[in-house]
C-alpha cells in the first residue's frame, strides 16, 4: 500500500507529530513514524504529559525515584517530561542534520505561545476600544460642545478622550497602559520615551509597516506591546497641528506655540501603542502546568500507597 505520509511530505510539507510518551518512545513507535512516515517534528504540551503519564506505567520508576529525591511535584513534572523531549530530539537529530537545522525539532512551547497570543490578542481589543472612542468624540461629542467664551476644551479632541479613558482603566490595570507617543507632541504627556520614539521612527522609515510588536522588561515585570503607526490622513487634522498662527488662539492660550505643530499631511507623527503584563499570562499557564504536575503526583501517591498496603 502506497503510504501517503510520504507522498505528502515528498511534496515539501513537513509532518509533525502532535503527541509524546515514553510509551511512544519505549516501543519504537516513534522511530518507525520518523523512519517509515516521514514524521520529521513533535510538538508537546503539559496536557499531553498528563494523558501520557496518566495513563501508563512506564513513568512509575521515574516518579518513584523523583518522589524519594524529595522533588516538588512541579520539578518531578518537568523532569518526567523533559527525559521523553530529550529523548524524541534524540530520535529527530537524523532528521535535523539532513535538513540543515530547518527541520527535525520537538516543541515545549506551545502553551506560552499561546499566552502570547492571547495577551496580543487584548492588545488589540485594547487598541480598537481606543479607536473607538475617537471616532465617538469626533461624531458625538464634538459637535455637542459649544464653545465658551473662548475656552478650548481638550474633551473634544479625540487623543484627549482616548488616552484619558484609558488612564481611568489603568486605575485598575495598572499594568495596562495605552499611548498616543508623538515626537513632537501637542501635550507633553504624550511624548514619546526613548524606546517608543524608536518604533514611531521605525513606522516613519518603513511606511509599508503597519504593526510592531514585541517584549519589554519594565520594572513590574514582562510586558508586550502593539503598535501602530499614527499617520496624518486628513488635513482637516492639520487646521490645529500645522503653526500656532493657524491653530484656534484658544488652543494655543492652553498648550503653548511651540509644541505639536509642523506636522504635514501623510506624515507619521507618532504611534499607537498599547501595553500589556505578559507575566500575567505566563503565570496562568505556570499554574495550569503545576496543577497538572501536582494531579499526577497526587494520583502516584495515592496508587503508591494502596498498592504497598495490599
Ligand atoms: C481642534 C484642534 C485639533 C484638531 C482638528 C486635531 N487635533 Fe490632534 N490634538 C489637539 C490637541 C489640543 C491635542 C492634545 C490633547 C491632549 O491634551 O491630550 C491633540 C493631540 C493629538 C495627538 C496626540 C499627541 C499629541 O500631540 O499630544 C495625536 C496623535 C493627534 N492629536 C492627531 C490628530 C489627528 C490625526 C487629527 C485629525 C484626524 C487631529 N489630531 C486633529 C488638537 C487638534
């Protein structure tokens, strides 16, 4: 019978495995997919150590051993599973030098990658709240406020409104931080700080750039970002941001001549760019990966203990 695993991995695409034990390993299963099926991955993730190690004694040894070195059930955890990764990479390492490094790899990361994608994930929820609620200053605050006696109010600009209901967020969330960061802001608030300025000048050099993100350490710990560029698209913008002879005198009595003007039309001027705690997330998936730790170590004991009173 014609296998059809190499057939679709003769077709350049690369089959990997889902799926690690010892049971795997022991057996010569996963010898034989690699050599026979074209396996040439394995990705693993602490859900699928639990079924493994739930449901086979070929671990039993190992946790007897770590339970009597006096491991935690978190290091037994990682030692347990860390033998079959080794293990596995061992059996892909053919693999790995035939392809030159591109492929023949085995994956422990896949529920932190998930966290990442899921604090970008509210990055971005944060950053459409935030569009949000300019657009809902520009169409229904805005043409409400009448103007009093010459007095600029900054709730009906839509950077004033975005980034001043976000602060009333960050009274709660303090590790959520969102900025309109300019170079050469109208508030001074909204400068942009040196590592910001570095991605608003990326945006300016790279115009087909249209999101950043990346990792920064602050001093509360591990946080994400997503930016966007911050580009002036329409010049009605420009009535208040072009010189302060132009700009409402009302505005200018109120923030000054020197700062937030000379900005052009299809300038970028700065950029969007939301905060997120990765730790938060990476600490949520720490716990999935000690409660599954300490099920199984639990479950030992417990079989430990009936079968020697038997
Ligand atoms: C009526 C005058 C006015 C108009 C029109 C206006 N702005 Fe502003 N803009 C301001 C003021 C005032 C601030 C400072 C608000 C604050 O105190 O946070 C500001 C702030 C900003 C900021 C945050 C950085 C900074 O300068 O402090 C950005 C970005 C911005 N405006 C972009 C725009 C864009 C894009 C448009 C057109 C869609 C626009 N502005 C139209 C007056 C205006």
């Amino acid at each position: 019978m014609a296998n059809h695993l190499r057939e679709i991995a003769e077709q350049g695409q690369s089959i990997w495995l889902d799926n690690i034990s010892r049971q795997l390993l022991d057996s010569g299963t996963l010898k034989r997919m690699i050599d026979e099926d074209a396996v040439t991955g394995v990705t693993s993730n602490p859900t699928i150590f639990e079924k493994a190690i739930g449901n086979s004694d070929l671990y039993d040894d190992g946790l007897a051993e770590a339970v009597e070195k006096g491991l935690g059930p978190r290091d037994i955890f990682f030692q347990l599973a860390f033998r079959d990764i080794r293990d596995g990479a061992d059996l892909l390492r053919p693999v790995w030098e035939r392809t030159e490094g591109l492929d023949g790899y085995i994956s422990f990361e896949l529920l932190h990658k998930n966290a990442r994608e899921e604090v970008l994930r509210t990055a971005g929820v944060m950053m459409e709240a935030a569009l949000s609620m300019r657009s809902y200053t520009v169409g229904q605050v805005r043409p409400h406020l009448r103007v009093v006696e010459d007095e600029f109010l900054p709730q009906s600009v839509p950077a004033y409104g975005a980034t001043e209901i976000m602060n009333q967020l960050r009274k709660k969330y303090p590790d959520y931080a969102y900025k309109e960061a300019a170079l050469n802001p109208t508030n001074p608030r909204n400068r942009a700080v040196d590592w910001e300025s570095d991605i608003v000048n990326e945006f300016r050099n790279n115009e087909e750039r249209k999101e950043f993100t990346g990792t920064r350490v602050t001093p509360t710990g591990v946080s994400m970002y997503l930016a966007r560029p911050f580009q002036i698209k329409d010049a009605a913008c420009l009535a208040c941001h072009t010189t302060s002879d132009s700009a409402p005198a009302s505005m200018v009595k109120l923030y000054g001549p020197n700062n937030g003007f000379g900005w052009k039309l299809h300038e970028t001027v700065g950029a969007q760019i939301v905060s997120v705690p990765l730790d938060t997330a990476l600490a949520r998936v720490d716990r999935t990966v000690a409660f599954v730790a300490a099920t199984l170590v639990t479950l030992f004991l417990l079989l430990f203990a009936v079968v020697n009173v038997v």
